[in-house]
C-alpha cells in the first residue's frame, strides 16, 4: 500500500526540515511526502524548494495564498495518489517505524483509520518527561464520541491516518468552519464511516513551543476559554450535520460532554441544583476517570459548589434592606 503524507505548513521554516526527514527515516519506504505552503511569511518557502531538491522523488511541494488548514489540507488531499493518507503538523515528528506500524494495523479490511499516542517534545526536540498525548480507545469511536458528546481525548493531528476511499465521504472539507483544528472534522467524521484503530504506542512526538503552547494572563484565558466553547458547539453542529448528510441514525448531544457542561457551569458562576446534579452524574459515569479519579473530581466540584452557594447567600443578604 501507498501512503501519501499531508502537511501542511504556515511559518514553521525552522521545523519544517525535522518534519519531512522523520518521514524520509522510515522503515517503510512506499510513500510520498504532500507539502502545502499555506501562504507563509517566513522562510519556509526556500527551505522547502531546497528539501524539494534533496528529495526530488519523494516530495510534491505546493505553494498557495493563505486559506487556512482546512484548505491546505484539501489541497493536498487532492494531490495525494496513496491508498492511505497519514497527517503530519510541520513541527512535529514521527519515529521511524510509525508507518510500518499503522500498515501492519490497515492489513485488516474492516479498519478505517488508525490513531496513536504522540510524547510531546520541546522547541529543541527534547522529550518533556511524562507527557503523552492520547487515550486508550476501543475501536467502536462513534460509540464513544455519542457517549461523551464528543469530548476530546484524541491525539492531534500527527497521530492520524485513514484510507484513502473513506476520507473521499470527508473531502472537500468547508474550509471556512475549518480553517484550523481539522483533525477535529477527521476524527469525528470517519468514526461514524467503520473501524478506528488507536495503537497504544508512542509513534510520533507533539512540539510545544512559543506559537502553538497558550501562556496566558488571566483575561486571555477567560477569552480563550469562550471561544473554546464556541469551537465546540460549532464541532458539535458539523458532527450532526455530516451524520444527517449520509444518513446515520446517531447524533450527538452536547449535554453528555462533562468538560462543556462542568465549564458552562463554572463561567456562569451560579449555584443551580439542577445543573450541579446533572454534572455529578457525569462525573461518576466519565468514562476516562478511574475510580481515585472519580471521587477526586467529585469531591472537588461539590467543593466548588459549596463556595457557589456561600457566596450567593451571602450576595441575597448583602441586597436585603436594612
């Protein structure tokens, strides 16, 4: 089997090489390395003409004006000839045997994508001591994304790959909801297509750097923290109207997700009965809690509660005339 490697690239000239050579170092060669240039600013053009050169067999550089990922990666999935296409970010890397690992899973007929765990690694490339992106999943996905209203517990884009002949009932992805995060329309998408395989390996490392890691202050957190919610109700919104597109009988509900339900709840900051028990509920159903897990956030969300209501009572009486 052919696997066509997509990445696509915006500004990261500096890791664009430690990419594409962590493609070219592995043990299964039958491949072909899709590079979109998403309209960069910095060096990344040259240094992928000079890459181009290196490689002249294995990559297909392609230049266009910025769009955005979901554009970049329509592009190069519309350049791409292989029989499985397999996600790298620009400023990740993979190990060497990553491919021959997910080709070994694809053997199976009835498998639609493979997944696996990814270490995140610093600027320099240097390993973060225990830091694992990625969750033990069972193969039925669409399952559990009904069951959890789609939470994420998936590992980023590098970790991903799909037939070719599945991400053909993906593609084109609108490149406007999806200008970034489209490993999100992947992973939710193909689930309800078959099989999702996720190996419980570390086959490739995550970058956290200066451009991708949020360090912010207080009100750039409150701002990320609402526009994270937006992301996913619009996630949400795409999931059910891609099911509804090839007559699925599933939907997914948000009221099953505990981290939007637990977050709603804290950002309105106000004791509600009714609401409090419907999140406790999920907190001991939480299918990625253990047990120790379990009690430790449900102790600590009553904890939280408690402060809710000191606090309200205390606002009634501050408001009562004297």
């Amino acid at each position: 089997m052919k696997v066509s490697i997509i990445i696509s690239n915006y500004n990261y000239a500096r890791y664009l090489p430690s990419a594409i050579e962590s493609v070219i170092a592995q043990t299964y060669k039958n491949t072909e390395i899709i590079v979109v240039d998403d309209g960069s600013k910095d060096d990344s053009c040259q240094v992928l003409l000079q890459l181009s050169q290196k490689y002249p067999n294995k990559i297909k550089a392609i230049f266009q004006v910025n769009q955005g990922q979901g554009a970049a990666f329509n592009t190069g999935f519309g350049a791409a000839s292989g029989d499985i296409i397999a996600f790298l970010d620009a400023d990740d890397v993979w190990k060497p045997n990553k491919l021959q690992r997910i080709i070994e899973i694809f053997q199976n007929s009835d498998v639609v994508g493979v997944m696996h765990f990814l270490e995140n690694i610093d600027s320099n490339g240097k390993p973060i001591k225990g830091s694992i992106v990625g969750k033990s999943l069972d193969d039925d996905l669409a399952r559990i994304i009904v069951e959890t209203g789609n939470a994420w517990c998936f590992p980023p884009t590098s970790g991903l790959a799909y037939r070719r002949d599945a991400l053909q009932k993906v593609f084109p992805i609108d490149s406007v909801k999806w200008r970034l995060c489209v490993d999100g329309c992947l992973i939710y998408c193909t689930a309800f297509l078959g099989k999702i395989k996720t190996l419980d390996e570390v086959l490739g490392s995550y970058r956290i750097h200066g451009a991708n890691h949020y360090v912010k202050q207080q009100i750039e957190i409150t701002t990320q923290v609402a526009k994270s919610q937006a992301g996913i109700e619009m996630t949400n919104q795409c999931i059910n109207e891609y099911l509804e597109s090839i007559n699925h009988p599933y939907r997914v509900d948000l009221s099953r997700n505990l981290q939007y339900q637990r977050t709603n709840y804290y950002t309105r900051g106000k004791w509600n009965i009714k609401d409090a028990l419907a999140i406790s509920n999920l907190i001991l159903r939480w299918r990625f809690y253990n047990q120790q897990e379990q009690i430790y956030y449900f102790t600590r969300f009553w904890m939280k509660n408690i402060q809710l209501l000191f606090r309200q009572n205390s606002d009634t009486k501050t408001l009562k005339p004297s």
